[in-house]
C-alpha cells in the first residue's frame, strides 16, 4: 500500500484510520509487546517520520486502540448483561451473573485484554500529557458506562459500582498477564505439580474476583 500526500481534512482522517486499522490487524497476529512502529510503517506504505505526523509514538496509536475497543466492548456487553442477569434473581445470584457475564465476554476479547494489560506500564508512556488526558477522558465515561450497567444489575452495589468496576478492569490487565506464563514457569508447573495451585485460567479467576468485589461493596453498603 503506497499514499499521495495527504492534503485535505477528509484524505488525513483517512491516513490515520488506515493506520489505526493495520495497526489492529497486526496485533490479530502478534501481541503488543511485538508491534513495532517500523513494522507497522511498512505495512501502511509510509514513512517512519509519516506515520509520526499522524500519532506521536507507537504507544499513542495502541492507547487510541485501547480506547476504540473499550467502547465497542462496552456496547456489546450490555447487551450481554441483559441477557444474562435475569432481574428477579436474588441479589447474590445477581451479582455472581453479573461477574460470569463480564469477565467471560472480556476474555473472549484477548486483544482487549492484551492491550487493557499493558496500558498502565507501557501504554502511557512515550506519550504527551494531551493524549494521556484524552484518554482518560474517554475512560471514564466508559467506566460510568460500566457502573451504569452494574447498578442496574445489582443495585444493592449502590455507591461502589465504579470503584468496583475501575477495579475489576485494572484485575483484568494483571490477569491477561499473570495468566500467560513464561516457558520457564510453564515448566516448572510441569516439574512441580504442586505449583499448579498458582497456575490461573483468565475467565475463572476473573469472574471468581470480581465477584468478591461486587459482594464486598454489597455488604459494605448493608
């Protein structure tokens, strides 16, 4: 793929989408850590220096898929949550549906837990604080989305349903990475089976924690 100069509104927004879209489809095939800023130049057909005129770093393009995801995953996931937690349910049972709905829609969605994984260390560096603030910008509506969500669900999570839900996703991030063990550990839970205790499946051990939350701030709230 080769461009002309970009010399109209619309032919820049069309760049940066381009951009954005390749920069999605490699990480279908390879995870954040391994996506490059030159690799990602030669497959959209522009220079180095191009791409950069476009987002300021690596890191910039990702925290933007970071924050695109996060929005589509939102929309899907309400659906799913009316659908999966039924409204007559005791409140307990509520609550653990709530948990098993999300965390296994999260799962599923391994790019946007990879990336929801490296957004704190490694996302939001090499960025300017303007990209930083337009993200959590968007991240916090996103997080009311989301506590929105809870508190319909389970109302009884009253005035802690965006703590537990910023929670809830920052457990997310260390699980995708806790639950993708080095060769070396892999081997050692082989070596030790007594190890495997510590070994952690990303939809259980999500559903399991933020279940706990959700029934912490229920009982919080008496």
């Amino acid at each position: 793929m080769t461009f002309q100069r970009a010399r109209s509104a619309e032919q820049r927004e069309e760049r940066r989408r381009t951009i954005l879209d390749t920069a999605l489809k490699m990480l279908d095939e390879m995870p954040v850590s391994e996506v490059s800023l030159n690799e990602l130049s030669r497959r959209v057909g522009l220079a180095k220096s191009n791409v950069l005129r476009y987002f300021e770093s690596r890191e910039a393009v990702l925290l933007e898929l970071l924050d695109r995801a996060l929005r589509d995953w939102l929309a899907e996931v309400a659906d799913e949550v009316t659908a999966g937690v039924a409204p007559d349910r005791p409140a307990r049972e509520r609550a653990e549906a709530f948990a098993a709905v999300v965390s296994r829609s999260l799962a599923r969605r391994t790019v946007l837990c990879d990336l929801i994984g490296a957004q704190a260390g490694v996302l939001e560096h090499n960025v300017s604080t303007d990209v930083v603030v337009r993200f959590k910008r968007s991240a916090l509506g996103g997080l009311e989305a989301m506590a929105e969500l809870l508190r319909r669900a389970v109302p009884e999570a009253g005035g802690e349903a965006a703590q537990v839900c910023l929670l809830a996703m920052i457990l997310a991030g260390g699980l995708w990475t806790h639950c993708r063990p080095s060769a070396s550990a892999r081997a050692a839970y082989e070596a030790d089976p007594a190890l495997t205790a510590l070994r952690l499946d990303l939809a259980p051990a999500l559903e399991h924690g933020l279940a706990l939350l959700i029934t912490g701030a229920m009982a919080r709230n008496g």
